[in-house]
C-alpha cells in the first residue's frame, strides 16, 4: 500500500475564479475558447493582438471561455491545466540510478568512497531490493495525483527550508532604468510612472483572474506544446506564511468586488483599496495617493522619539506634528529573520487584535508597492573604466531590489513573505523583490515585461496628444490615452477613524458614468510591546550582517552574445553552461554539484527539475582545455561531446525524466519503509555530497539589455550565477559570501570573461565545423 504521505493543502493552485461565473451563455455550446486554439507565445507580439486596445487597456471581450471545457478541482481552487496537460512520468528506476552514479563520479572525489556508493546502489537496484518496491509505489501515487512530485518538491526546496528569506531565498530584478530628477518632494512624474505601473499590472492580474490569458506554449523541442499556466495564478494570491515546524504556502480566493495592494513607504504600511464594489482606481488617483502618503511620511513622529531617515547616514528635519501621526519601528524587518524564529514573534504578534488585523491585510493583500529612498551613487573613482562604473551602478541597482541595502536604509520597506513586491525610488531605479515558493522567475518576468510594455505604448500615445493638442475645448488638461484626471481624488484617512473619505470613481468619467467612493487609504497600526522591540533589533542586527556579507557583481560580457553563440552550432544556454564549468574548475581544480532549473510545465502543476552540467563529459572537456599539451581539435571535439551530453540531459529534464525529482520521490517514501538498504543510499555521503550546490545556476532572459534577475548562493561556500543571453552580449550576476575564503566573485567574474573570449576564439577559427543538429 502507498504510505499515508501528508500533503500540503495550501499550495497547490491559487486565485482562479469558477468557470461558471465567467461563461457568456449566449454563445454556442461545444466552441473551443481563442486561448486554447491561437499557438500563442510571448515573443510572439500578435499573440496579444486584440487582447489589448490601443491605450494598452484590456480589451476583455476579445477572448472568452467556453462552457463546454471540463477542469477538476484541488484544494477548492479550479484549474483549466488538469483537463488536459499530461501528468508528470516517473523515469525508470535503472535510467535515475545511473544519473546519480554518474554525478557522484564527477563530484566525488574519495574512490573508495565512490565504490561503495556503487555496491549500495547495486543492492538497492537487486531483485529483492527496496529500489523496486519503492519505483512501484511511486507509481501507485502518479496515477492517484494531478503530480506526484509537487508537494515533495515544494516542502523539500522551500517550506521545510528555515533559512532567512532575504538574499538565501528570494530572487531581486531590476527593471530597465528610467532617467528621473531627484526632488525633496516626491515628483509628480515619478509617483505617476508608479501608478501607471500598478495599473498595468492589475490589468494583466484581472486576465489571470478571469483565466483569460493567452496560453504558453514551448518553443522547442515539441514545439507548440502547451504549458502548465498555474504559476500565474499563484503569483498574486500566495502568501508564504512561516511555521514553528515548516512553512505554509497560503492561497487568497480572488478579488470580486473588493481588493487592496499595500504601498510600504520609510517603514510604514498602508492599505490602499484599488478596487472597491467592483470599480477599479483610476491611474491618477492612484498616483495621487501615492503622493500623499509619502507626504504623510513625512511629517511623522518615531514612537522611539527618533527622527525618519531618508538617504543613508542622513537624517531629515521634521516639521511640526500631531501625536496622531506616529512613526511605528519596521515591523517587515521580521520577516528577514530565521523561519523558525520569524513565526514565533509572528505568534506574539497575533495575540492582539491590532496586529491580526493589520497582519491579514498584508498577507491577502495583492502586491506590496515599495516607495523606496534612493540609493546613493558610488563616488567618482579616478583611473576607473566607464565600463566598471556601469557594472557598479547595475550591482547597486540589483541589491536594492535583493535586500534593500540593510536596517538603515530601504530593508524596512520589505515584507519579504509576500510573494511580489514592486520596489520604485524616484532616481528611476525601479524593479521587484519576489518569494520564490509559488513560482519561477520567467513567468514573473513574463508579467512584468507585457506591463511595461502596455506602459510604454501608453506614455507614447500621451506625448503625441501633448504635440497635438494641449487642451480640450474646454480647457481641461488631457492625460495619456485620453483618461482625464478627476477633480475628486482620495484624501488620507487618520490612522484609527475608519473613515470613508475618498473619491468618486467610475467606469468612465463621462456623462452617466457609474461612481463609487474608494476607502481613503489606511495606515497598518501595531501594538508594539518590548518583546516584539527586541525582536526588531535582533532581526535588523542579522539582516545588516548578512546585507554585508553578500558579494554580488553585475557583470555585463560585451565581446559578444548569443547571435555568435549560435553561429557555433550550440544552444546559448549549453554553451554558457560549459562556461561556467570551465571557469570554476579554473578556480578551484575540480567541478561541484551544479543546479540549473529546468522547467517542467509541459506537465499538471509543473515546476523545475535540475539540468546537472558536471558531468564526465564536461570533466573530460575542461581537463583538455587545463592541459597546454592538449591538441586544439582535441580540445573542440571533448567541447561539442560535452555539449552533447549537456543537451542529452536538458531535454530529458523539460521532459519529466530527470533525476533529482525522482530521487527525492524516492528518498520521501523511503522515510515510510523499514529498509537499511534505503538508508544506506540516501544517508550516504556521496549522496550528501552530490546535493550540495557549490554552484546554483539559471537562464533568466529579458526583452531588455537594460533588465536582469539574480540572487544570493545557495550554499556557505558557493556561487550563485544568473545569466540573460542578449544577441550582442550576456548579462550575469555573480554572487558568493564574503565570509567564505575559498570563493571571490571578482576571481569568478575575471576567470569567466577569459574563459569566454578564449573558447569564442578557438570556436570561431575551427575548421570545418561539425554539421549542424
């Protein structure tokens, strides 16, 4: 019988609305809906075609769903995936122990250790072996569920993880830069920008809702296959919500009638109501908040007696204020702390009514929108390249979105359990720091790009009415798209009134128009008592010192990009992998564990399995490369074997037959079974040994050269390393602990940049180049 494996209820899909409430039943029965016939993909600019107008507003009547499709239900939440993408396989129990066998060759270094991880893999893999019977109940739980390995993975990458969130978990992007003037006062124009932003966002979030979206589909390797869209429902109705004993992934029903973002601002919270019995808030009374809440800021008193900080080691003078307006400490500097530690002052913070209540808005709130102080430029260097003063802005830019910058500067405008958290600072330097749990950066990227694109079209179209025209005939101003600014815009609540002050809102602004009055926004209180002060200081302590640790390099590889790349008959993903081989085996003599997501969303509920780019074939590559003696054909026939190899692996990976998942289906039922055999391979230090990434990768492109994705490594005396292939260059973020002796990111960044001139060099004069795949 298969063990009684507790599954995680909370995680599965979130934020999808019934299908029955979203059917046009005037249209004919048995039609298949525009989003599962039209083979869309989001390189593909006409797949977008009709789903928004010319302002870039949804044009929500262009798709609809048909009634006539069936979808299942999990965990109370509907999901259109299950009625039709495959379930995800379990790869045969001999191909998984072969692939273990085969990374603990590379990363193992102890031959006699290496032998008797064989023979226990052989008695695991006997006839009457555990190997088998657990392969069979494995299987037993595919057929039962939409996905066999998801609540494994989840708990085994995320929940179980008690780590600190920041910098260890969640993944910063800075988004492409916007020249901007700075201002004592927060510029129309910037809070403008935000809101425009917002409201892009909350467009795209209304097609997730309404299960509108265009679908994804592959583009290679079965190319037009259909893709798991799950990830985007779980993007802004997920809360990572910290346990005594393992997290929770929490899902909030979507919005109906009502919904709120909460704009953090100089430490403070404040709930802001952007759709409101079923309106939604304009642009320009968005922005108009905006502004007034950091205005608002401004005038605040520190319950500690102490006054607001605006840039770093700088202090503002306050202006007279009433003792209504106080300026609570920053409680989201809880959330930066150990898990474990985090949901114990959570408890105590539950006990009173004021922080439930202001708890729950955060948590079910749709996205955080961090109005950060700008960071300080690096000071002019003398003898210093332009091009190491833009790899420093970009790091700066990355770190802002990664952490913040530490307790005295933007950390206290996080709340790192939120799954999305959009970070804008009036010197134009904008992005998002993101929980990793729900879903992977692409899709978030995927999101965030189509917003910025429908912004761009938007101020474009505004700049040509301002050239056409600067006023209407009766004299009013003209906003973009044609949306005119209201005269009644949102004023701010006090703090504990409950008042309903706000604007008056509609569908239009024209004659006839329905209005609603908005909730003034409403700043978060607490109820603060010594312990929860300790708490704060103890977590900004921890945070500082972790902030100071990270050692992070935006690095931009200008020599050239992905169009060469390809010229050498070679995936620019396979290629830049090898690189990285090739470049820590420069470092340190041998080649680690390495983790490359790979995404399986071709399956129900699919998340990622791990490309492993050590492999004997790259061992044998980079050894040839270290070896002078090594002949130059030599060395390009080891490269385009272990390429190969690399490309074996990969689309085994996208296709449900990677190792790691299955290992760790495995290893969870092996928990449940009396077996010594179990226990000897997976307590194995060779096992041990292959699970820890000294090396944690992943492909994260972007539209934009001016746009990028990283994060911290995933292990003590590691590297972490993103890369965005662009056609003329590849941006990378490298990063390690500054604590760790035997890792420097300047050595990697030096050691990559050679190592990739100096294989483009050896492939660009081969001759003759091998056939292409």
């Amino acid at each position: 019988m298969l063990p009684n494996i507790r599954r995680n209820s909370t995680g599965i899909i979130s934020s999808l609305i019934h299908l029955h409430h979203r059917i046009d039943r005037s249209r004919p029965q048995g039609r298949v809906p525009l989003l599962l016939l039209l083979p869309l993909t989001r390189e593909n600019n006409k797949s977008w075609a009709g789903f928004t107008s010319s302002s870039g507003r949804i044009n929500s009547s262009a798709v609809y769903i048909s009634s006539s499709i069936r979808t299942t239900t999990d965990d109370n939440m509907t999901s259109l995936e299950t009625a039709w993408l495959p379930k995800l396989p379990v790869p045969s129990l001999e191909q998984t122990m072969a692939s273990y066998l085969e990374a603990v060759q590379v990363a193992v270094g102890d031959e006699e250790q290496k032998a008797e991880t064989r023979s226990k893999v052989e008695r695991f893999l006997s006839a009457d072996g555990v190997g088998p019977k657990l392969q069979q109940l494995l299987i037993e739980k595919q057929s039962k569920e939409d996905n066999w390995a998801y609540h494994w993975w989840l708990d085994d990458m995320y929940m179980c993880n008690d780590i600190a969130l920041p910098v260890n978990s969640n993944p910063g992007m800075a988004f492409p830069r916007r020249r901007q003037e700075l201002s004592k006062d927060v510029a129309p124009n910037f809070v403008q920008n935000v809101a425009d932003f917002v409201s892009a966002i909350l467009d795209y979030k209304e097609l997730i809702d309404r299960q509108l979206l265009p679908q994804d589909r592959a583009l290679s390797r079965e190319k037009g296959q259909p893709l798991c869209m799950a990830q985007y429902q779980r993007l802004f109705a997920s809360y990572r919500t910290p346990g005594l004993e393992q997290d929770q992934l929490r899902s909030f029903p979507p919005p109906d009638e009502n919904e709120h973002i909460i704009v953090a601002h100089q430490g403070q919270f404040w709930r802001l109501e952007v759709r409101h019995k079923g309106c939604r808030l304009s642009a320009e009374e968005m922005a108009f908040n905006f502004a007034s809440l950091c205005r608002h800021c401004g005038h605040m008193e520190s319950t500690d007696g102490q006054k607001s900080s605006t840039l770093a080691g700088q202090q503002q003078q306050q202006q007279p204020q009433s003792s209504h307006h106080q300026h609570y400490p920053p409680l989201g500097l809880l959330t930066t702390a150990n898990r474990r530690l985090w949901a114990q002052w959570r408890h105590q913070l539950l006990q009173d009514l004021i922080n439930a209540r202001s708890l729950q808005s955060i948590e079910s709130s749709s996205m955080i929108v961090c109005i950060d102080q700008p960071f300080l430029p690096p000071p002019p260097l003398s003898g210093v390249e332009d091009e190491e003063v833009s790899h420093r802005v970009d790091t700066n830019r990355l770190l802002q979105m990664i952490h913040g910058g530490g307790s005295h500067w933007n950390t206290i405008n996080r709340w790192f359990d939120k799954t999305v958290q959009f970070i804008f600072s009036p010197d134009g330097i904008s992005g998002t720091c993101y929980e990793h749990s729900p879903a992977e950066g692409i899709v978030l990227v995927q999101v965030i790009e189509k917003a910025l694109e429908n912004v761009q079209a938007l101020q474009q179209e505004a700049q040509q009415q301002e050239q056409q025209q600067q006023q209407d005939d009766n004299g009013q101003p003209i906003r973009a798209g044609g949306r005119i600014r209201r005269s009644t815009l949102t004023t701010l609540d006090n703090d504990d009134d409950g008042g309903q002050r706000g604007s008056e809102s509609g569908s239009g602004g024209g004659a006839g128009a329905r209005t609603t009055s908005f909730p003034a926004p409403k700043r978060l209180t607490w109820k603060i008592d010594e312990d929860t002060r300790t708490a704060i200081e103890t977590a900004a302590a921890d945070v500082d010192r972790l902030v100071e640790d990270l050692d992070l390099r935006v690095f931009r590889f200008t020599h050239y990009g992905k169009n060469r790349i390809k010229t050498f008959n070679v995936s620019p993903d396979v290629y830049i992998q090898l690189m990285l081989q090739w470049t820590y085996y420069k470092l340190h003599g041998k080649l680690v564990a390495t983790y490359e997501s790979a995404a399986t969303r071709r399956f129900q509920l699919g998340r990622v399995d791990n490309i492993r780019s050590a492999s004997s074939a790259s061992l044998a590559w980079v050894k040839a490369m270290d070896d002078p003696d090594t002949p130059v054909a030599e060395r390009i026939g080891l490269f385009y074997k272990a390429a190969e190899n690399q490309t074996d692996v990969m689309i085994r990976n996208i296709l449900g037959q990677g190792m790691d998942n299955h290992l760790l289906g495995l290893r969870q039922l092996a928990k449940h079974v009396d077996s010594d055999e179990a226990a000897a391979v997976f307590q194995d230090p060779s096992f041990q040994t292959i699970q820890h990434f000294a090396l944690s990768t992943s492909q994260i492109p972007t539209s934009s050269a001016d746009s990028f994705m990283g994060y911290g490594p995933v292990v003590a005396d590691g590297y972490g390393c993103s890369y965005n292939p662009q056609p003329d260059c590849v941006i990378f973020c490298a990063s390690a602990f500054k604590s760790c002796e035997s890792t420097s990111v300047a050595g990697f960044v030096r050691q990559l940049s050679d190592t990739l001139v100096q294989v483009g060099d050896m492939l660009e004069n081969r001759s003759p180049p091998p056939p292409p795949k």
